[in-house]
C-alpha cells in the first residue's frame, strides 16, 4: 500500500489526480488536501505527495522545504504547476520531478512508475548505511541520504540531501561495497541509482537537478544496469 498525498487548491485538479492514481497498477491509499496549511494540520506522512506550486497562504515551494527541514520519513514530491519556470526551483528542494498542467496521461504514468519504483526501493533498503571510519571518530551515512560520491585528491565526497562530507577513501573500494545500488559512470562519479532522473550518451542527470558526466565507455553497461536496477524494484 502507497500512501499518497495530493496537495492542490483547485478540486477539479485533485479529482483528476486521483483519476490517474486510480489507473495504475498499484494499490495506493489517496489523501485530498485543498491548501498547504491543510497538509500540515493532518500531519499524516505520506510516501508520494503531488504538490501545486501556486497556492494561498503558503506556496508549494514553502511547503516543500517545511518537508524537508523535518527529520521524519520523507515522501517523494512531484509539483505540478502550470509553469515551466518553477522546474528550477523544484530540484532546490529535492523534488523527484514536476508535471505541467494540463497534466498528459502518458507522462503521469511514466513518472508514477519512476515514484513507486524509488519508494519501493528505499523501503527495501531501509536500514543500510556507509560507516565512515577515521582516526578519532566513526559517522554513519544512511545510503537513502547519498545522491552520488565524487573522487577528489585522494579523498571521496559524498553529496548528500543535507550537504557534503568527505573522508579519506578510494572510489573504487565503494564501488565494490555498493555495487547492488550504486553504479561508476565516470572515474570520478559513482551514482545512486535511486536518483537517477534521466540520462543521454553523455550525462546523468540527477533528481536533485545536478548532471554528471557519463564517460562513453560506461554508456551501455549503465544502461544495462540502470534497467536492472528498476525491474529489481519493480518486482519483475
């Protein structure tokens, strides 16, 4: 059961929404929310929440990054508005991805997919952290936080949903570590598969809005990977 919020101001928006959940293949729980302030009232947490951009009172955008300062279970945001200029402003606040309205069935589909495929995952994965070991001290990462791991002089940098820590390590002895999640796309960038938005012959675009370099010797076993990696969480 995925447990679904959609946040809209307009009824004629949230019944067709609800109208596109309803089709998919998937049972899903819906929650109807007419304002941002609603939202909050309920405190219910969500696994995916559809959020508008343009609301009264508290915008989208704000209600987004209230979402994200809470230390609770975080649910996969998709805005929808009927603007192209927000999509920006969307990645800022860790969005999975945006839908301009009116909203296509085909590409809501698509998307949903991608959403279910990510919280299906991560609920599979809750638990698994990266220990970080060093002289003094040893720090645990939730690998759920890591969008992706950058090799730098020597050092890793890990880029994470609340910043970047980096430690003394070898990107090719995590690549090993982590290779059911992870996958090398270029000498210098091991990524989370989990959010991986999009990618062509020469980048990996991020959910998070960030695109790295996807070395053309890596580009078809990526592929092979990045497919593996979703009918793995799809169950297929």
């Amino acid at each position: 059961m995925i447990k679904i919020a959609i946040c809209d101001d307009e009824a004629q928006t949230r019944a067709y929404l609800s109208s596109l959940i309803g089709a998919q293949p998937c049972l899903c729980e819906i929650a109807e929310y007419a304002s941002a302030g609603d939202y909050l009232a309920d405190g219910r947490e969500a696994d995916l929440l559809f959020l508008d951009v343009e609301m009264p009172d508290l915008d989208g955008m704000a209600l987004a990054r209230k979402i994200r300062e809470k230390s609770v279970a975080q649910p996969v945001i998709i805005f929808v508005t009927g603007y192209e200029r927000y999509v920006f402003d969307a990645f800022d606040v860790g969005a999975f991805q945006y839908l301009l309205k009116p909203v296509d069935k085909e590409k809501f589909a698509q998307v949903f997919a991608r959403a279910v495929v990510q919280i299906e995952s991560a609920s599979k994965r809750t638990g698994r952290v990266l220990t970080l070991q060093s002289a003094k001290a040893s720090r645990t990462i939730p690998l759920d936080s890591i969008y992706y791991v950058e090799s730098s002089n020597h050092k890793v940098v890990l880029h994470l949903q609340d910043g970047e820590q980096a430690y003394y390590a070898k990107i090719g002895d995590l690549e090993q570590e982590l290779q059911d999640q992870f996958f090398r796309i270029h000498k210098g960038y091991l990524v989370n598969l989990s959010y991986v938005s999009g990618y062509s012959k020469s980048e990996v675009t991020m959910t998070n809005g960030e695109k790295l370099l996807l070395s053309k010797y890596k580009v078809q076993d990526f592929i092979k990977a990045y497919l593996r990696f979703l009918k793995k969480g799809a169950g297929l």
